[in-house]
C-alpha cells in the first residue's frame, strides 16, 4: 500500500486530544496549518477541544469527519488497544508516537495493521512533516526549511542534524518522514521512498538508517529492480553502539555494529545510492548529488 504523504488538506484526528502530549502536539498541528478534524477523548460529555470536535470513539470519529491519518498519543499500556481501534475503522495512515511499547504489542499493532490493510507508522515515530503544509507527529515543523530533500530516518537526532547542515547550504526539506526508533516498526523505507520516487517535489532522497534489523538491505534490494530513480544519499548510524548479551536488540546478528553497518553500506552502494561515513557530511553530500544528479 503506498504511504501517504499528508498535506494542509488531509483530515486528521487526534486519538488522547486531551491528554498533555496530545493537546500539546494537536494544538502545534493546528497551528502549522494541519487539517485536524476530529479528536477522541474518555471524558463523557465533551464536545469540542482546542476548536476540534471530540468524540468518545474512533468509530463515531470516523463516521462523522472521515479522517485519513490518526495521530496516535496513548500510554504504552493503551497503545496497542488503540491503534487497533484505528486499524479497525480502516484509518489509511496510523501514527503511533507512543514510546517503550511491550514487543509483544509491538507485533501485535503490526499484525492487526496488515490484517485491516492500512499503514501504520511507528511506534515511538514523530511522525511527518510536509513542509509548510503538514505536521502530523512530533516534530519540531519549525526547524525545517522548505526545499527538495525527502528525508526518511530512524533517527530524531540525526534528522535535526542533518536539516540544520541542509540549511546552512541553503537546501531545505519538502517531506520527513520519521519511522521511529523502535527495534520492531511497522513501516520501513520502502513505501516512503516510493512516495518521494512519485512526488515530483522531490529532488534528492535522504536516507538515515540504523544498525538494528534489515530495513536497509530490503531497501537496496526493492530498489535495484526500480526503473524510476532520485539521487539517493544515506547515512547508517550504530557503529560504536555496544552489543548486550543480556538483551541483545532484535534482529542485531553476532556480527560487530562495524560489521553490520558496513554490509548495509555495501548493500546500498551496489544500487547506486551514495553513502555518506561521517556524520558531519551528510548536508555536503546530498548538495553534491543534488548538483551532480544521476549518473
């Protein structure tokens, strides 16, 4: 199913509006220019919240203001409860910016997700920001110039980073898509990519990956087979992450973090895409490519 990438007039709602990192990142969403149609909200007898209409049900959310992304703020506890109450009433794109869920729940979201054949995004993701249209998550919108970069990462501190190197190169961002930083996700890079392979705004694609699991080797091989390409620029972070024998991360092999990031490296050079080592490189390599274009 391909991702959908949120604009000013996409309708959103706003599972836990009145909880404090709800209300706090609606009423941001609001003010950025976000369309957000609807909240949900256990409090009986409240109708309206932040100038939203409020329901107590997504069910009753859905039937009246028909949003296509739920903005998902719960406790670890309630995330997955609901999550699946989204997934259920066939909401497209599912946010759950919710942290430190069980893993159990984890799979469990992803497997009711594809069960109801919608996306689902996280959990513990920002979300995403279409620049100077969007936000729908988490993320700092104002930190982002508007430009031609497509950002996809599993990584809240290097995506700042890497936009403020962009901007001090007079580049900007016209999409970021957060994935999340969990060790299980239920979106990887592969349909955001295809996203910004379709969106004609997009000029250059920027890739921040990470040492846990197989994301990027999935990527490099989907994207072999692609006819369509963008100058693709990507940084793999995790190479002095220590390995723990108590509780290993999930889908972390016995090789080295050194050893893994650099077989995902090789992976994606193979295809084409540039790989940046440094850290402090990444703005510089994508104003490159972005001049040099494809080869």
């Amino acid at each position: 199913m391909k991702f959908i990438l949120p604009t000013d007039k996409t309708p959103i709602l706003v599972q836990g509006i009145t909880g404090s990192l709800g209300a706090t990142h609606a009423e941001m969403a609001i003010v950025y220019g976000s369309h957000v149609v609807a909240g949900v909200a256990r409090e009986k007898g409240l109708k309206t919240f932040l100038n939203v209409p409020v329901f107590q049900t997504v069910r009753e959310a859905v039937k009246k203001t028909k949003p296509l992304v739920s903005m998902v703020f719960s406790t670890p506890a309630r995330a997955l409860a609901d999550v699946s109450e989204a997934a259920k009433e066939k909401i497209p794109l599912i946010i759950c910016t919710t942290e430190h869920v069980p893993l159990h729940d984890r799979l469990k979201m992803i497997e009711v997700a594809e069960k109801y054949g919608v996306r689902l995004l996280g959990p513990s993701s920002p979300g995403v920001v279409s620049v100077d249209k969007c936000l729908a998550g988490t993320m700092p919108a104002h930190l982002f110039p508007k430009g031609n970069v497509g950002i996809v990462s599993r990584s809240s501190s290097l995506t700042y980073e890497a936009v403020q190197q962009l901007s001090a190169l007079n580049l900007g961002v016209s999409s970021c898509v957060a994935l999340g930083t969990s060790t299980v996700l239920g979106t990887s890079f592969i349909p955001v990519v295809q996203s910004f392979l379709s969106d004609a705004k997009v000029k250059s694609v920027l890739i921040i990956g990470d040492i846990n699991g197989d994301f990027e080797f999935e990527l490099a091989s989907w994207y072999k087979n692609q006819k369509k390409r963008k100058p693709m620029v990507v940084y793999i972070s995790g190479k002095s992450f220590p390995i723990s024998k108590k509780l290993p991360f999930v889908g972390v092999s016995r090789l080295t973090p050194a050893q893994k990031i650099l077989q995902k490296q090789q992976a994606l050079e193979a295809v084409g895409a540039q790989v940046v080592y440094s850290v402090e490189l990444i703005g510089k390599t994508v104003a490159d490519v972005m001049k040099q274009g494809l080869k």
